[in-house]
C-alpha cells in the first residue's frame, strides 16, 4: 500500500482483522495478509510487521484467542474470537460504516451557491 494510504490502514487495522476473522472463524497470519491482498485487488498489503503487533494486542483485549496446530511439520498459530471479539467486530464494522459514509459526505461535491431565488 502506498506511504501515504499508511495513515488510513493503520487506524482501520483493529477493524479489518476482526472482521475478516469473525467471517472465516479462525485464520493463521499469512492466510489473512493474502486474504486481504486478494479481496483489495493489492491495493491493500498488511505486512507481518503490522499485522502480528495488532493481533497480540487483540489477544491482551481478550478479543481473539490462539490455537498451535502443527501444519506440514511446523507449528502454526490460528487465531480466533472470543465472544467478546465477536461483539466487538460487529460494533467496529458498523462505526467504520459510519465513518466512511460520513467522509462521503463531506468529500462530496458542494453544490454551487448559484442563482438565488429572489
């Protein structure tokens, strides 16, 4: 994602990983950075530096717990809600909603002040 869309993905990364994790029901790090590539086209593209310091603060939260698992000789770590993450990514996505119907608003054209009606 390009330096300056950084602003916006940082502040929606909380969001984005509940959500994702609240449709699929449990995820490994790599499946939801490739999952979020996929779905954005490459528009978005988390890195594991900012993805894994999000996901150990959802788990301080107790929003996600984790599950060790051993896949083609390695172990790997899935995440998934809590109850309380499930609560939580359904409040988060509805205030994104908002949020960005919102900035719609203020980011639509202003119509022109024009010919009054005298």
């Amino acid at each position: 994602m390009e330096s300056s869309s950084n602003e916006f993905l940082r502040g929606t990364l909380k969001t984005i990983v509940l959500k994702l994790l609240h449709e699929r029901g449990r995820m490994y790090g790599y499946e939801i950075t490739q999952d979020v590539k996929e779905r954005t086209n490459g528009e978005i593209t988390l890195t594991f530096g900012a993805l894994y310091p999000v996901l150990h603060k959802l788990e301080q939260e107790g929003l996600l717990v984790t599950q060790s698992e051993e896949a083609d000789g390695r172990l790997r770590k899935y995440y998934s809600l809590t109850p309380i993450g499930t609560e939580t990514a359904y409040q988060k996505a509805s205030e994104f909603e908002r949020f960005v119907e919102a900035m719609r608003i203020l980011l639509a054209p202003v119509p022109s002040q024009g010919l009054s009606m005298a």
